[in-house]
C-alpha cells in the first residue's frame, strides 16, 4: 500500500530567483537523516583477512646465503620474500634489531597537518571538503595506519595498500609481497600493482572455526570471503579464473624503501644482519668455552715405575686401588686425601680456551648499530656503551622518507574520495605528517625568531619553518578580526594588567618639610 501523498502550501516572502532552492519540511528531515546515518560508524561490515605465512628455515642463514640474497635482490621477488623472513626472524630473537623495530613502533609521531587550498568565491565547497576528508580520515583510522605502515615498511622494504571503498565506506587493505607483485608497467610515475591469484587462494586456505552447530563463524565458501574482503577487480578476477588481476592504480599504493629505482625495496635491516651473525658466532663460542670450564677435570698421575722394569706390568690393582682411595676421599665435604707411594700427582685440568676479545665485539656491535642508522657520538672518548651519548639522525631521516610516500598516496585517495562526493579538486587538500626528528625544535625556533625578527623574512618563511601552513594562518585571523576576537579576549585585570591609583606615591599634602624638599630635588633630577 503507497503512502498518502502530502500536499504542501508554500507561501513566498518575495519572489524567487533562478538561484533559489526550495525543500519541503519532509525533504530537509530525510536530508538531515541520511547526513546522521552517514555520520554514524558507517564502516559496518568492512571485513579484512589475515594470510598464512611460511615458517622460515633458519638453519639455512650463513654469511654466503646473504652474499646470494644481496645480489640484484630489488629485482628478484623471491630474494626480497626470503629476505623479510630472515629480518622478521631477527626482530623476534636480536635484542638490537628487535629493540630498533619496537623503538620506531612505539614513537612514531601521528599527528599530521591538512592544507586546504584558498578558493575564493566557493565556502561553502570547501567547508564541504573539510567535513569529506575529516570523516574519511576517521573511516581509514589514520593514525592507526601511520602506526602500521611506517614500522613495517622500514621492516620489510614494501607496504602495499588498497583502498577499498563500499556505501561511502572506507577501509585501507594491506597485501604481503607474494599475494601482491609489482608489474613492469608504471602509470604516470606510479607502479601497477598485481595479485596473484594463485597465491592468494592458497593462503587464504586455513581450518574454519564453527560454532556449536557446525557453522562457520564468518564465511562458508571461498568465494564468500574474496568477495566480503578484496577490492570488486578481485572479485571478478576470481570468478573468471585469471591468474593475475591488475588492481585500480587510483586506490593502490605501495612505500618502497631502498628500491634504486626498481620493482621492489629493501629493508634497511639486511645490512646489519651480517653483523648479527658474527655476534651470534662470538656468543655460541663463549658458550661452548664456558661450558668446557664448568667440567671438573682430575688427573691422578701414579710413578712409571709400577710398571716394572721393562714397563711390561699392567698394574691394575695399584692403578684401582688409588682411584678407590681418591674418590672416597672426594665424597666427603672436606677432602683429606692421602695417596699411596705410588701416586704421583692429583691435579685439575683445565681448558686452555679464553673468551672473545671484546674489542671484536664491539667493532661487529657498534657496525651492526651503524648499519641501522645508530650512531655513539664521540665514540674514541672511551665511554663505554652504557654511558655514551647515541645519535639517531638517520634513522629518524630514513622513518621520514617512509612518510613522504603515505603523503602522496593520502593525497591521490583525497581525490578519489572528492571525487566521488561531487567535490572539485580544487578543493583537494595537502597533508604533511609531522616530522618524527623532534631533536631540532629548540633549533628551529631561535632560527624562525632570527629570520623573522632580524633578517626581515616573510610570514611564510618563519612559519614554513616551524610546519605551520601561512594560508591556514591566515584564514584563522581573518576569521578572528571579524568576529572581534580581540574584544571578546579583553586581558582581566590582575597586577600585571592594571596600571592602578594614578594617585599612586607621597601623598602631597605631607606636612614634612624634609620630604618636600627630597621629592622636589628627585622631581628634578
């Protein structure tokens, strides 16, 4: 049964324009229902799936199996796979690399700043902007994300990403290397990204968890689940059997680390794994030598000459008799030992091994930090590494680079979702994640002081410095002055802000002669 139509009587004050929009009261509620139903948690129902991993076998790792993975390795996606599995073995058992992982994990820096662009004549589409691309960094989780990629792309070299979009919903994928290859075609500068097919429907295989009554808890079949947790191009490609799907180069992504210009990158970590290993021979060695010294070794030396004259004499009984007599003796908690005359000497044998050199240590130690991007300072001072100062400039330079990359792929997804929403791209928005190197701000402060106060710069020149956008500036204290921002702020009056009595001092009808005369001779000082 339709519902009845309802008929309205629209009264105008004056006559409309051609400019002139007119909403029922009907219209403007089921408007103002969609916005609420958008604005709240509209991200149901954006599955994504975890992928099985191949264990590595660690008993393969030698100085000449890294010697082979070295070579040419930004090309050769197997070499980079292996390579991650070698690095993600050591994160888990190297206490440096491991804690050089953690470090980057835990203080990377997730605020980041949005420079919308000044376009005159159009607010209300810019305001309209802001509100798509606050939401939409709401939706992905951004900090999140930032937490995520950095880390694991200084990790493993790569991070590929997806957007993928469902009802004005939106979810950022990541794909391993292996289920997601990189092709030998760039579009505009940028890399067309693959999956495997192939690759993905055997990870994807793994024992179901079902409830009591025997159903799955998520997804029956295979095809249920690549269609719930991969982009719409994946879907189709699974259905018509392609061994390859090309994924949409607009919501695809990948960070690439150390690539030299080619397919893949190359974590960082790989260089210091070398180092790792000869710290792993030192410290296997001290084990077996310490080992050795923890054996109690005691020789008993009996006289040659119970062996007779021509040493023919086997001499059991006198050789049984002294080991019976010794080891009574040793039983006991104070050890008083008299030896026939036959014995000789009773001492302790002990290994002749010593340690490592500690200096060898500490060359494959300090290049193993090196190659990570930790430096000691004044490192000849003797200071031991316990009290020595570290520089992590260029680690923090290399966590930087990472975020340049997620700033250009943030920004392309800003188009796509403008886009989308019937937005201009004029009103498209930089972003600038926040430098994770804090060690300079003292330093930048004085210089934008400097160059603001003394050299005469521009506001855009102080502020760039300090990662303050001048237009956002701007905007804000047109927008103060307008709304008399100063009036409303007027300083409370307190000691500092009140210039008090003006009759303030001596008072003047002070029948002191004395003091006449001193406040005359001040007054004309």
């Amino acid at each position: 049964m339709s519902p009845p139509k309802e008929d309205f009587e629209v009264v105008y004050a004056s006559k409309p324009d051609k400019d002139t929009i007119i909403l029922t009261s009907q219209d403007k509620a089921k408007a103002w229902l969609e916005q609420a139903m958008y604005q709240f948690g509209n991200n149901y129902n954006q599955y994504s799936s975890y992928l099985n991993e191949n264990s590595l076998n660690q008993s393969q790792i030698s100085p000449e199996e890294l010697d082979m993975l070295a070579d040419n390795a930004q090309n050769d996606l197997e070499k980079i796979k292996k390579i991650n599995s070698i690095v993600r073995y050591y994160i888990n058992k190297d206490d440096l690399i491991g804690l050089v992982y953690e470090t980057i994990e835990s203080n990377i820096n997730t605020d980041y700043r949005l420079s919308f662009p000044e376009v005159s004549n159009d607010t209300k589409a810019s305001e309209k902007a802001k509100e798509i691309i606050g939401n939409f960094n709401s939706q992905i989780n951004l900090k999140l994300l930032m937490r995520k990629s950095i880390p694991l792309a200084y990790s493993e070299g790569n991070y590929a990403m997806y957007l993928r979009a469902k009802n004005n919903s939106y979810v950022v994928d990541y794909y391993p290397l292996g289920v997601l290859e990189v092709s030998d075609y760039e579009i505009d500068g940028e890399p067309v990204l693959l999956i495997n097919m192939t690759e993905l429907k055997s990870r994807l295989q793994k024992t179901n968890k079902k409830s009591r009554k025997g159903k799955n808890l998520f997804f029956d079949k295979l095809d249920d689940e690549i269609k719930n947790n991969y982009p719409e191009e994946v879907y189709k490609g699974f259905q018509d059997k392609d061994a390859y799907v090309k994924l949409d180069i607009r919501k695809s992504g990948i960070i690439r680390l150390n690539n030299m210009n080619r397919k893949y990158g190359l974590t960082s970590i790989f260089r210091a794994l070398k180092s790792s290993l000869m710290l792993e021979t030192f410290e296997r060695t001290d084990r077996i030598n310490a080992k050795a010294k923890a054996k109690k070794i005691i020789f008993q030396k009996l006289h040659k000459e119970i062996l007779g004259q021509d040493y023919t004499k086997q001499a059991f009984e006198e050789m049984a008799y002294a080991h019976t007599n010794l080891m009574a003796a040793w039983k006991n908690e104070t050890v008083v030992y008299t030896g026939a005359a036959f014995v000789e000497d009773v001492k302790y044998v002990e290994p002749k091994t010593e340690n490592i050199n500690i200096e060898n240590v500490n060359y494959h130690r300090n290049k193993q930090m090196t190659s990570l991007g930790i430096n000691f300072l004044n490192v000849g001072s003797g200071q031991s590494y316990t009290t020595a100062s570290i520089s992590i400039t260029e680690l923090m330079k290399t966590i930087n680079k990472i975020s340049e990359q997620l700033e250009d792929i943030l920004e392309k997804w800003y188009k796509v979702v403008l886009e989308s929403n019937g937005i201009s791209l004029e009103h498209c928005p930089s972003i600038q994640l926040i430098d994770s190197e804090e060690l300079n701000k003292e330093l930048k402060l004085k210089l934008a002081e400097l160059l603001y106060s003394k050299f005469n710069s521009s506001y855009e020149t102080a502020y760039g410095l300090l990662g303050i956008n001048v237009e956002d500036e701007k905007q804000r204290r047109i927008k103060e002055n307008n709304e008399n921002y100063d009036e409303i702020f007027t300083p409370r009056l307190t000691a500092y802000t009140n210039s008090g009595d003006k009759s303030a001092g001596r008072p003047i009808n002070n029948k002191d002669p004395d003091k006449h005369l001193q406040d005359q001779d001040r007054r004309n000082t």
